[in-house]
C-alpha cells in the first residue's frame, strides 16, 4: 500500500459508499479511506460525483439512510478532494466502449477501468463484473 499512497488509485462509486454509508463498510474500504485521508490522490471519472450522488439519494428513498447522513455523506467525499478526470469524456465514444463491449460492462462501469488504464493506477471496486475485467485486463484490484 506504500506505492499506493504516493501514486492514489481509481476508487468507483462502491468504494466511495462504502467509505460514508457504515451498513456498506469493510475493513478493506476503510483501510483505502485512511490512505486517502492521509493524502493518497484519489481518482475519478466524471461519472463518479453523478454515481455517487445517485446512490445515496436511492439509499434515501429506500429509507436506509436519512437526508441529513446523505448531505453528511457527500460533504465528507467532497473533503476528499477526489481529482475528477477531464480527459475521460474525450476518449467515451471510442476506447471506454470498446473496453465496455471487450469486457461486457456497462460504459460507465468501463470508464472507471479506462482511467485506471491509462493513468497506470490500481483500481478499488466491489463491482464483480468490473473486478473480474481488472483482472483480465491486469489492472490491480485494492480490494
């Protein structure tokens, strides 16, 4: 984990969940949310903060968190300071949907393993299907 927090990782939508909705925590999620509380960089797609929002409102409407834990919840990720990628929107209608259709996911699951691609960073995803086109991709998995 030492390289991990000079360099950071790509963490998706279920890392960050994980890291602010206590019923979705592991000791695993919460060991990455300490490295990038000491300062590890924290990397995103710009689909994470619309992943993200979403989750927690549909977490809402289920009645399993209130509204006060999910503003709590989103103000504690903005405090992470995750580096939202810019670049990712520029390469979607060609190499994220390639990677989508070579590894059977969702395009926005794809972004995720596109930016841990061409950044040369380790992901951190509870996601089995993305987990499993890491693997076949040979990008780490953190967890």
């Amino acid at each position: 984990m030492k390289a991990v927090a000079k360099t950071g990782f790509v963490a998706d939508a279920s890392v960050a969940i994980a890291w602010v909705v206590e019923s979705q925590s592991a000791p695993q999620t919460d060991e990455l949310l300490s490295i990038v509380a000491e300062g590890a960089p924290l990397h995103v797609p710009a689909i994470w903060p619309y992943e993200v929002s979403n989750t927690l409102l549909t977490l809402e409407r289920r009645t399993r968190i209130d509204g006060g834990q999910g503003t709590r919840a989103l103000e504690i990720l903005t405090r992470l300071n995750p580096t939202v990628d810019g670049d990712g929107p520029h390469v979607a209608m060609e190499r994220t949907r390639d990677l989508a259709r070579k590894y059977t996911l969702t395009v926005y699951d794809a972004a995720y393993l596109e930016l841990a691609l061409r950044r040369r960073l380790p992901l951190a995803s509870r996601d089995s299907a993305l987990v499993q086109a890491a693997k076949l991709a040979k990008v780490p998995n953190l967890l």
